[in-house]
C-alpha cells in the first residue's frame, strides 16, 4: 500500500493544477501562464532575450487577450491553452537573468 500512495498523490495533484489552471482564466483568453507574470526589471530583460518569433507569439496573444477583453468575450473552447500543451518559454531566460543578478551583487559586496 505505501508503494501506491506516491502515485496517488502525484494524480491528485495533477488533478488539482489542471483544475487551478482551468479556475485562473487565462487560458480562456489564448495566454499562457508565463504572459502574465507582472513585468519588473527581471521580467523585461528577459524578454529583450527571448529570440524574435517567441516575443512576436507573446505579443500576439497578449494583443488578443485584450481585445477579447475589451468585448467581453472568450476565445472558442477548442482554441483554450490546455495544461498538457504549456510552455514556459520565459522561465528558462527569467530563471538566467535573476542568478546573474544575485551574482552581481555577490561581487559587488566583495
């Protein structure tokens, strides 16, 4: 029985961030989740990293979420990001930008 129960939990727990995932809205709206992290100094020099197209797609999406927005409108359920098909495109690039600032201040307090 205590060989199952891991499996178990990582089920229940799947279930639930794909039910959180669903609840945000977001999604409802053609965003992925790494659209809406708030835009600091991190964030945007991120996103002066990411390669051109992967930027162009982030407009895209951004520009017609707040259209739709705007209408008070939804995009039809087929065209919903689904949980399976996420892609964190910004966290690899978020993640490098914050350890060279903790970096830099590493140094600078040598």
């Amino acid at each position: 029985m205590a060989a199952r129960a891991p499996v178990a939990t990582g089920r229940l727990m799947l279930g639930f961030r794909k039910w959180y995932y669903n609840l945000c809205g977001f999604n409802k709206l053609g965003l992925m989740r790494d659209d809406t992290i708030i835009e600091d100094a991190d964030v945007k020099e991120a996103l002066r990293r990411l390669p051109e197209r992967v930027y162009n797609d982030r407009m895209f999406r951004i520009k017609r979420a707040l259209d739709l927005s705007m209408k008070q409108q939804i995009l039809p359920k087929e065209q919903w990001t689904k949980y399976e098909e996420e892609d964190f495109y910004l966290t690899p690039y978020l993640e490098e930008v914050i350890r060279e600032r903790n970096e830099k201040e590493e140094w600078m307090k040598k």
